[in-house]
C-alpha cells in the first residue's frame, strides 16, 4: 500500500488553459483571479468522476490512475500543501492500564477495558466540539466521545485495521454482492433499556441519508467513497423520504440493498454517521414527530447501546459520561469518564502534570525524545516509557504510525495561485519534522499517507521524485519566479493570514518559519490561533485564507480522502451539508463547461 504514478504535470504559470474572472481579469479578491487557471481543478474533477464511474473490483486499476490525477491537480495547483503523516502519540501514568491503539486512531477506541487503581473515573483531555448526533460528527474530538456512547454495526477495535462486528452477529451477501443480510446481536439494549431492533437501524440510516442535519450523507450514497446505497430522488434533487434501500426484514435481520458491488461495505459502516440511535428519537425525518428536539439531542443527551451514558456535556468546557451497566459487552471497570476541554497546550501539560489527567499529549515546548525508551512491536508501534518529567513520574509511552496528513491549505478565492506555490518552494519537509515537531511526524509530498499509495513503493518514490517544489530544500528562487508573473512588490505586497489552532502550536511555529522564509519576497504572512471548532466554522464560511488542518482516515481507503478534492464538493456556500469537502472553493477554478 503505497506508490504512485509519474506526476508529469509542471507547476507554474506556463501552458494555461483557461484565465478565470471577468473580462478584465478582476474579481472581488483583489484581482487574484489573473492567476487561476481551469486546468488542474478541471482535472481534479474528471478524475474524480471517473473514480465515481468505476466503482467495481475489477476497476481498481483505473481509480488508482485517477487517485494520482488528484494527488497531481493538488500538487500542481498548490491547494493545499502536505507537511507530515502523523505519529500518534499517548502517554498514560502507570496507575492506568490501557489498551494499545493502532493506525486508525485512538478516537476508535472504546474506555470499557481500561482500568484504574485508586480512582473510579478516568480523566482525560480534548479539544472543542459542540455536538453529541453522530450523523453530525465529522472529527476527532466529537468521535471520540460519540464512541463511548453509541455504536455501530461493525468496528475497528481499538483502531486497529481489522474490522470486526460489533452490534451484529453474523452477515451474508448474495450473489451478485449487492444485497448485504445482517443479523443483529440479541439483547443489545439502549441506554434507557429499550431493545435495539432492525426498525432502529433503518431510522438510523434514513437519518444519515436524509436529515438536514446530516454532514456525511455521501457516505451512505454515494460509491466508491461509501456504501451506493439503493436510492430514489426527490423532486428537490435530495432522497426521496423512505426510500433508501435499507429493511428491516424482522426484528433481528436488516436488509440491505446497493446500486452496485461494494467490497467496502463492513469498513464504511464503522464509521460514527452510522451509529445506531432509537428509531424515532428526532423528528428529523419523514414520517416522525421525535421524542426531543434536536438542540437537545445534539449535545443535552444521547441514548446509544455504548459502554457508557451521557451524564453532562458544557460545549467549551467539560463532557462526562457514566457507566452503562447493562452493556451487552464487556463492562466498563472505571465508574466514569471525564474530558477537560482544553486547547492551550501549556495549560494541558500542567493539568496532566499535576495528574489530573491519566492519559494525554505533550506539546513539542515540552517534549525531549532523548526521555523515551521503547521497543517496536509487530504493528510497527514504539512501545516503552517516557521520562522522567518534571514531576519525577516516569510514564506508559506509545507512538503509532498513523494514517494521517496534516496540511496547510488555501482558499483559491483568496489566496492566488503564484503565492500557494511560492510557499511550497519555501517550505523544507526535514526542517519542519526535525526543528518544529521534534521528529513527532513523518515527512508529507502527499496528501495520501505513502502506506496506502495507490500504486505502490516503486510509484510513491518516483512520485517523491517529482516533487516540483524541492525536496527537503527551501528554494527561494523558485518562489521568486512564479511571483515574478504577479504585480505584488515589495512596496505593495499579498497579505494574508495563516489561521491555525491553539491546541496544535505546532502550526503556528510552521506559519511563521515560512514567513521568516519567504524574507523580501512580496508576500506578507500574519498568524491568527484559534480554537479548532471556530476554525472549522470560518472555513464553512469561506472566510479562511490559509489554514492548518489534518485528516485521519476513518477506514483505510483512499477514495475516504479524496472525495474532499472533489472541486463541486468544496463550495463553502454550500457548506456544511451539501459540500462536504475540504475548505477550497476550488470550484471557482473549474472551466465553464466541466
């Protein structure tokens, strides 16, 4: 899993296709437009429709052509530069036994076979999120709680990438692999005791795929990137109400139907937007007047079959949940789980110095990797202890290759093209992993981590090889050139801002090294920190310029990627529900007649 093929497209201003703006070359971003050109976002968006076209297990060949495309149109048009796949790490006092995690991610990961000495409840850190529904969880943060309180039909235990069932018993295809048969786990109960039932999965998946409220509705319909579920359109455009091919044959057995052949299917249902809820709970959907309103049901409550039930949640502040002791499971050892919502990482550090916190981070300001001692296992984590701390402890150590890219990316519409790409001549990958994360981190020339490349070791090196901007150099030359194209002097530069979030200082040490960088060149960079659930809504708003972001894979699949490339798919305007993709307004770029 990893590769690619030769990226034969050249980054510059030379063989434009396509001037974008009106006739004078203006827009209402300071003339940016001059710079834009149709041909990668046009590209982008045909090798995307053809991943779309070609979802079947003998086309695989033909989506890892079109996968490279994508990975070319970003690079070539610089909307969005990759900096490292991530090296997840944990550190837990020896007081807390802990399972390990695997590549996925610990959000994956369920507290009911934790265990502590001398305290019932487990305490933790987060980030901010402001909502408890899973058809609207589309991070980390929010995943990692919804986890704990709801489930799904099949699961990545412990985010290791094997999946394996979890709510059902059994499942069977037929022969043309379009119909999936599940037959459901006996006695699973919902937090306030009442049965889960097939009725409970097809209300689920009805919500997914038909609420206003769902953010990941393409993950139900739509192939290769979800399930293709079996659909009728509505005279809006929309799913017609009750008609995604999902039944409840009886109690225990849910039918369901796809358009085409998906072997996917048991990884794309692991993922949160499809956990189970009470059939009827909101009345977000056709045929349903809902027990509570959805305010409350987005962050006053949950009911889910999960180890453990909500107990509080203050947005910014603090999450507990409690044990459920009616789990169909394994139950939990641990009374209570805790998150402190936090994101100075300064802060963070002290309260899990003062042991407030049994398992956490560590910002890189603190960080000393001469402190660990570990060994690597057969999944290729380090395992060992870190320490000691200032405090004298000495603690559990794990780091984890994960399937990860963390990225600063651009907003087409306000940040031209010449000035996206004179940051990627600047930007050396090494530099930033050995002096700005402390070799926490894997250096990124790609958005796709190199272990799921789509055309293998050989491909992915070449790709490396390739990589127009210089590899693990700062090529101020470079930028200077494709500057050169741009009116911008030293006298009246591009100015702009880097948003980056507070809980990741990391970026904002990177934003102004890159600044530092590009000297008396003509592009001024200022930094603006923030907290990650306000990042993500100036982006749905359109109002970011350059912003730093990550995306973990849910499930290891490269299409769960880069469907967010998709250009129609990342209008802002049409945020956060019917675009889902990444904060581009690549869009604006795409000829006319694409």
């Amino acid at each position: 899993m990893l590769g690619l093929l030769g990226g034969s497209a050249t980054v510059g201003l030379a063989g434009c296709s396509a001037l974008l703006g009106d006739e004078n070359g203006d827009d209402d971003n300071g003339g940016s437009s001059d710079y834009e050109v149709s041909e990668h976002a046009d590209k982008a968006q045909a090798a995307w429709q053809t991943v779309v076209d070609n979802p079947g297990p003998d086309a695989e060949e033909t989506r890892n052509e079109a996968y490279v495309e994508i990975e070319e149109a970003v690079r070539d048009d610089m909307v969005l530069l990759p900096l490292y796949h991530s090296k997840g790490e944990r550190f837990w006092y020896d007081y807390v036994d802990i399972p390990e995690h695997g590549a996925l991610g610990s959000h994956h990961q369920q507290f009911n076979e934790v265990e502590l000495e001398g305290d019932s409840e487990l305490n933790l850190l987060n980030s901010s999120f402001d909502e408890l529904d899973p058809i609207m969880s589309t991070d980390t943060a929010s995943g990692v709680v919804i986890t704990q309180l709801y489930e799904t039909l099949t699961h990545y235990p412990d985010g290791v990438a094997e999946v394996e069932n979890q709510l059902i018993e059994g499942v069977e295809t037929s022969e043309d692999s379009q119909t999936w048969t599940f037959t459901l786990k006996e006695g699973v109960q919902f937090h306030d005791g009442q049965e889960l039932t097939a009725d409970d999965v097809v209300y689920s998946f009805r919500r997914l795929a038909e609420s206003e409220y769902s953010e990941r509705a393409n993950f139900i319909l739509d192939t290769p990137l979800g399930l293709g579920i079996e659909y009728e359109e509505g005279e809006d455009g929309g799913v017609a109400p009750d008609s995604i091919g999902v039944e409840a044959v009886d109690d225990r057995t849910v039918e369901l139907t796809l358009r085409e052949p998906n072997p996917a299917v048991l990884d794309v249902l692991t993922y949160d937007g499809f956990a189970i809820v009470p059939e009827g709970i909101v009345g977000d959907v056709e045929g349903y007047d809902g027990e509570v309103d959805h305010d409350e049901f987005r962050t006053g409550m949950a009911n889910g079959t999960g180890p453990f039930q909500f107990d509080e949640f203050t947005p910014g502040e603090e999450m507990r949940v409690v044990r459920n002791d009616n789990y169909h499971g394994t139950a939990a050892s641990v009374e209570s789980v805790h998150w402190e919502i936090n994101e100075d990482p300064e802060s963070r550090f002290t309260y899990a110095m003062e042991q407030n916190a049994d398992v956490f981070d560590i910002p890189t300001s603190q960080y000393d990797p001469e402190l660990i001692d570990a060994e690597e296992d057969d999944m290729g984590r380090e395992v060992g202890t870190y320490g000691p701390f200032e405090n004298d402890e000495e603690t559990n150590y794990l780091a984890v290759p994960e399937l990860g890219t963390y990225y600063f990316a651009f907003n087409v519409t306000n940040v031209p093209r010449p000035v996206r790409q004179a940051i990627a001549y600047v930007v050396n990958h090494e530099e930033l992993i050995q002096d700005v994360l402390s070799e926490r981190g894997f250096e990124a020339f790609s958005f796709t981590p190199p272990r799921m490349w789509p055309t293998g070791d050989d491909g992915y090196d070449q790709w490396v090889d390739e990589w127009p901007y210089g590899v693990n150099e700062t090529d101020i030359e470079g930028a200077r050139e494709v500057l050169e194209e741009t009116d911008y002097t030293s006298d009246d530069p591009f100015e702009m801002t880097a948003a980056t979030y507070e809980s990741a200082p990391e970026y904002a040490e990177m934003a102004e090294l890159i600044r530092q960088k590009l000297g008396d060149l003509p592009v001024e960079i200022n930094n603006n920190s923030t907290q990650f659930s306000t990042l993500q809504d100036r982006g749905e708003d359109g109002d970011l310029e350059m912003y730093s972001l990550g995306w973990v894979w849910s499930w290891p699949d490269v299409a769960y990627g880069h469907f967010g490339f998709e250009p129609k798919n990342t209008n802002t305007s049409e945020m956060p529900n019917s675009a889902t993709g990444y904060y581009l307004d690549w869009q604006a770029n795409l000829d006319e007649e694409a």
